[in-house]
C-alpha cells in the first residue's frame, strides 16, 4: 500500500467535529520511514473453506496474501479499467 494510504496516516472525525488517527493511536508517526507495512484487499483472489462461507464471511482466523505487481495487474470495475487492461494487453502483445 502506498504510504499515503497507510492506515497510520488516516483519520476519522470525532465527536468534537475534529479529526483522530484511524488506528485510535494517540501519536501520529511522523515519517514515512516508520510506517509499518500495509495492504489492501483487491479482491483479486479468495481462498476459504465452505464452512467459513456458511457462517457468513470470506475470511478464516488467518488471512495470507499474495502481492500483485500493479504494472501488470488491472482490477476491472469500469470500461476505465477494461480499457487499461486492452492497453496493457497491447503493450505486452499478448
């Protein structure tokens, strides 16, 4: 995940209308450099038992990963994205 997103970097509003780290850490971590890793979900790929399924959720007690590299990998949601995918296509002539 970007640094920018990282959650230590984002905030939520609190009651008093002002903004709060989203983690509910009380100091923010200043540098970048200090940010522990983060990810995202990207809803390529889930792997999960049927039992988990019928219980309602996606996710086990333990949740591995498998990172994407973003030069070759599209997420398709909008004609946006369909379109970068054909480029990328094209460009790897595939």
């Amino acid at each position: 995940m970007p640094h920018e997103f990282n959650p230590h970097w984002a905030f939520e509003e609190n009651e008093n209308g002002l903004l709060k780290i989203a983690t509910g850490e009380k100091n923010i971590i200043t540098r970048r450099q200090e940010l522990p890793k983060a990810f995202y979900r990207d809803g390529a790929i889930y792997i999960t038992k049927t039992e988990v399924i019928k219980n309602g959720s996606l996710y086990g007690e333990s949740i591995a990963y498998i990172e994407n590299n973003p030069q070759f990998y599209v997420n398709i949601d909008t004609i946006e994205d369909w379109e970068k995918a054909e480029k990328l296509l094209t460009l790897m002539k595939l």
